[in-house]
C-alpha cells in the first residue's frame, strides 16, 4: 500500500520543463474562479493522471472492502468454529465433570457406609466391653463389701467380746475389792469397838481425867482419819 502511494505520489508531480501553467499570465484583479473554472483548470493541470489516480484509489478501495469483507468472512467462520469447538468442549467436560462427581459420590457413600458399619461394630464391642467390665467391677465391689461387712463384723465382735471381758474382769476386781475392803472394815469397826469397849470398861473401872479422856479421843479420831484416808 505504501508503495501505491509514493509511485502515485510521484506520478502526480508534474515536470518543470512541461508545465501547463507557462504561458499564462495571472492578473491580480481576476475574479475569483467558479467551480466550473476549477473543474476545467484541475482538467488542465492534472488531466489524466488524476483519473488515473482516482480509479487507482477507487480500486485500492475496493479491495479493502473486499479484503475486510473476506477477513470477516474468515474471523466469523473461525469464530463459529472456535465457538462449536468450545460448546463440544465445555459439554464434554462438563459431562466428566458430572461423571467424576457422581462416581465421587457413590465411592463416598460406600465409604460412608462402611465408616458407619466400623464405628456401628466397634460402639457394640466397646459397649459389650464396658458392660463386662463394668459387670466385673460391681461383683468385685460387691466381695469387697461382703468381705469388709464381714470384717467389721467380726473386729466388733471381738472388741464386744474384749470389752465384756475387761468389763467382767474390772467387775470381778471391783467385787473383790469391795469386799475386801469391807472385810477390812468389818476388822477395823470390830477392832474400834473393842478398843471402846476397852477404854470403857478401863473407865467403869478407874476414874479417868478429862485430860486422859480427851487425849484418847483425839488418838481414836487421828486413827479413824487414817484409816479413812488408806481406804
């Protein structure tokens, strides 16, 4: 194209030594040309080379619209090609995609299934599990019981049996005591009343001063204090 341009570029120039316009004088006062005027002097001037270059022009155009037209033509049809391809595309990838997703899924709920059948055996046997333990542990606390309730059992019947012990053991000493203690007492008021009996039949026989009176009266309380306190 750009070669068009400058060879017509260069046909368009018109030759210095062939110039239509020598011989022509220019007044400064000629009215201004019409249009008819300027048709017929572009005839003058350029003649056939610019028809020349309007066919050039109108042909080059021409083949661009064609041209245009064609790549069109062609874009669309690849268009429309790329178009189809693509849709076939898309729709068959679309299809795997579905088909992978529903394959996905079936695998996934077989998996589900069989995760659930795993946890489902494995919660009975962890139940049974427990349940035995379980089982084990309340007869091992029930034996443990038995066997705590028969030891206390036996521990307070040997505790009632010490203590009955010690108690009739301190029962029998205390009896014995006693009456030890009133035998000696028995001894000492028979003792005491045979001293008085003494003392008043030595009175019946002498006299007796006052003084001799109330100093065996003092050694009969001293004695009698005495005994009190060792008893």
């Amino acid at each position: 194209m750009g070669k068009s341009n400058s060879s017509v570029v260069t046909e368009t120039q018109p030759s210095a030594s062939a110039s239509p316009l020598d011989g022509i004088e220019v007044k400064a006062d000629t009215p201004e040309p019409t249009a008819d005027e300027l048709g017929r002097l572009r005839d003058i001037l350029f003649g056939s080379q610019s028809r020349t270059l309007e066919k050039r022009l109108s042909d080059l155009e021409t083949g661009l619209r064609s041209l245009r037209q064609e790549m069109t033509n062609l874009v669309q049809d690849q268009i429309g090609t790329l178009s189809e391809s693509t849709n076939a595309q898309f729709a068959e990838t679309r299809r795997d995609f579905n088909e992978k997703l529903d394959k996905q899924g079936t695998d996934q709920s077989a998996q589900l299934r069989a995760s659930h059948k795993d946890l489902t055996e494995k919660l009975d046997r962890q139940s049974a599990e427990q349940s035995s333990q379980l089982q084990a542990g309340q007869k091992q606390l029930s034996d443990n019981l038995e066997k705590l309730a028969a030891d206390l059992l036996r521990q307070l019947r040997e505790t009632h049996k010490e203590l009955s012990d010690r108690l009739d053991k301190q029962s029998a000493e205390q009896t014995e005591r006693t009456r030890t203690l009133q035998s000696e007492a028995r001894q000492r008021d028979d003792s005491l009343r045979q001293e008085l009996l003494s003392m008043a039949a030595s009175l019946e026989n002498k006299k007796t001063s006052r003084q001799d009176l109330g100093q065996m009266l003092m050694e009969l309380g001293l004695r009698l204090r005495q005994e009190a306190d060792n008893s």
